[in-house]
C-alpha cells in the first residue's frame, strides 16, 4: 500500500509542474458551476424528479464531463439541454487534455527508466557499480535468495541492449538501473546512495575510458560514495594488490584482490592437494558444500559455541566454523556531549550542527572470529558461518 501512495506522489509531484492542476481546477469549477445552474433551472422549471437536491445535480454534471452518460438522470427543459451539451463538449476536451497529461508523464518515465535516467527511489538496497565477466554471476546469486534479497541497483555504462537483457534475466527481485559513470557524485545521488545499505565496487573493464587504471576509478568511487553515506558498508573488488591501502583509508570493509589466494592455492596444490580442492569446492558457486552466514536461533544466544555447534551438527548437518559479529566504531557528537545538555554542550552542537558527517563518523564494523574457543558465548548480535549444503532455488 505505501508502495502505490509513494507512486502516486511521485506522478502528482510531476504533474503538477506541467498543466495537471489548471486542468483538474478548471475541470471542478466548470462541474460546480454547471451543477448549480441546471439544478437552479430544472428545479424552476418543474424537473423535481430528477434535479430534487445539489447533489442529484452534481452526479449528472460529473457522469456528462466524463462522457459515461448513465442516462438515470436527464434535462427536461430546453436552458437545461443547453448546458449539457456545453458539459458534453467541454469534457471531451478536457477529460482528453488530463488523460494525455497523465499519459505523457508515463510515457516519458518509461523511456527515463530504459535509458538509466530516472531518480532511485529505493531504500536500504544494494548498488553494483561497474561491470565485467563476474558481474551477472554475482548479481544472479545476490537475488537468489528471494526472499531475504533487497532491491538491487546496477549502475555502468553499458550499452542499452546488453543492459535490457540483464534486466530480462533477473527475475524475483527488484531491479532498477542507472547509466553513468560511477565516480561522479551525481550519478550516484541518483542511485540514492544516501539511503542505499551496500555499494559494490566492481572492476570495471567496460568504461569507456581506456586510459584510465579500473582500480584508480573504483579507489576514487570509495571516496565519493563515503563522502555521501558515511555509514555505508563498501566492498570493493581490485586488480592491483597495491590499491589495497587507500580503499582501506576510504572506509572499505571488504576489499577481494583478483588473484590475491593464487599463491595459497598453487602452494598447497603441489603439497597438500586436498586444502586447494576443499577451498575450491567451498568457494564455489556450484551446488555442493558451501560457506553462509546465517542468523542464530534465539534459542542459542547466551549458549557456548560447543552448544551451537552440536545445534547445527544435528539440525541440518551443517559445519560451524566461525562467529561473525557487527560493533560500532567511531563517534558522533553526542558521545562526546554530557546527558544534561549545559549550555557549554548546547553551544558546542549548535556550532556543529550540519557539520557533524564532516567531524564525526559512527558506523558498524564487521568482526569475523574463526573457531572460537567452546566457551566462547553466543551474543544477540552474532551471525554464524556455517559450511552447509547450498540450498536449490525454488
């Protein structure tokens, strides 16, 4: 329901720079003033039947303008005849008039949406930004899961005819897109970054940028997109192991070096076959074994990790390996004032006020703890990783 109300502002919201409202305003007094004149002249002239109160009146002038013509209520006398086919003649064209404006608008949403132009209105969902060969691999495993996935935002520069079959391929979940270059402050308010959850920084090697290092444009997109959502969680991906540091000092929680395991994995091949094939079939996206982060049951909170472990065990055969955890780093200006707000704090906000994002970051952080003592108490806000089998698609 608020989905629908919230569609519906956005028409009126750009209607109403266009001729809509002179239209409706101009529809209501022409309705008014027809109804008091024919209820005034078929009353007097003995139409009491049909013209017996305003409102009797009113229902004929609006069935007439909307040329539906129920025929339950009529004029008798010739002044009164008159006026309906001033109604008639008047409300074809302005019935036509508003429901061209109204079409108009839809028309030219439709075309902004093919072309990635219109304004995002989602919140809390995630945007990708960039592309390459991985991109519709990970976009199709994020909507996967129906019903947890949120709203996904894709923003690139592809051509209109690759982007409309990515958009074809994704089903269940919604998808919205966004043509631009994702460095650009711009393109990213229209992708509502200040509302988004996620933003994932791909490599792009379809930019039409040549001469420009993909990790150089996703280091600054870091910047940029932490500029306008301080409290985003930001992972990116990179080629060059040496860009690594300055996403770091952009806030970006999760950085995936291209790469950056080939070491691990060709090292225990040569000596350990066994480590390169189990990380292998973990890691990967075909159906088997894999690694999730699952929420615990509200049972085991406050329980030892040997007794989460025995749950999962039991349950679904699932392997616990590891507690995930979100805490809070940084401060924001009311940590730092006192509870009784003085006149010394009192001033000390107003000075800051606007400028908090500017002086102050608060924003959660990821802890990832791998096999924790049995000891180790479940807390309300723990995630579980879990090597368990991958559920089928639905």
């Amino acid at each position: 329901m608020s989905g629908l109300l919230d569609k519906l502002r956005d028409i009126w919201g750009a209607v109403r720079q266009d001729r809509l409202p002179r239209i409706i305003v101009g529809l209501f007094c022409l309705i008014l003033t027809v109804a008091v004149a024919v209820y005034l002249v078929e009353h007097v002239g003995g139409n009491i039947k049909n013209f017996s109160s305003m409102g009797d009146a009113l229902w004929w002038a609006i069935v007439t303008m909307t040329t539906v013509g129920y025929g339950d209520i009529t004029p008798i006398t010739p002044l009164g005849r008159a006026l309906a086919l001033l109604v008639m003649a008047s409300g074809i064209g302005l019935t036509a008039l508003f429901t061209a404006t109204v079409a108009s608008y839809l028309v030219e949403k439709k075309i902004l949406e093919g072309r990635g132009m219109e304004d995002i209105k989602f919140k809390r969902h995630i945007i990708i930004c960039g592309w390459n060969s991985r991109a519709m691999n990970i976009v199709e495993k994020i909507a996967e899961n129906k019903s947890k996935s949120p709203p996904l935002v894709l923003i690139n520069e592809l051509p209109e005819e690759h982007i409309a079959n990515v958009l074809r391929t994704i089903k269940g979940v919604q998808v919205k897109y966004v043509r631009g270059d994702f460095v650009h402050e711009g393109v990213l308010q229209r992708a509502n970054v200040a509302d988004a959850d996620v933003v994932l920084l791909l490599m792009d090697t379809y930019h039409s940028r040549p001469e420009t290092r993909p990790d150089d444009r996703t280091v600054l997109a870091a910047f940029t997109v932490r500029d306008l959502n301080p409290k985003i969680r930001l992972c990116a991906e990179v080629e060059n192991p040496e860009s690594i540091p300055h996403l770091k000092r952009a806030g970006v929680e999760t950085v995936v070096s291209l790469g950056g395991y080939n070491d691990f994995l060709l090292t225990n091949a040569a000596v350990a076959p066994g480590v390169t094939l189990a990380v292998q079939e973990i890691l990967s996206f075909e159906r088997g074994q894999s690694l999730q982060q699952q929420p615990f049951p509200h049972s085991l909170v406050e329980k030892s990790f040997k007794e989460a472990s025995s749950h999962f065990r039991n349950q679904g055969g699932g392997l616990l390996v590891g507690v995930a955890r979100e805490e809070q780093e940084g401060m924001n200006l009311d940590d730092i004032l006192s509870g009784d707000m003085s006149a010394i704090d009192r001033y000390i906000k107003k000075k800051f006020k606007g400028l908090e994002q500017t002086y102050f970051t608060k924003r959660n952080r990821l802890i990832v703890n791998i096999n924790p003592p049995d000891d180790y108490v479940i807390k309300q806000n723990d995630t579980a990783l879990v090597i368990a089998q991958e559920e089928q698609p639905s």
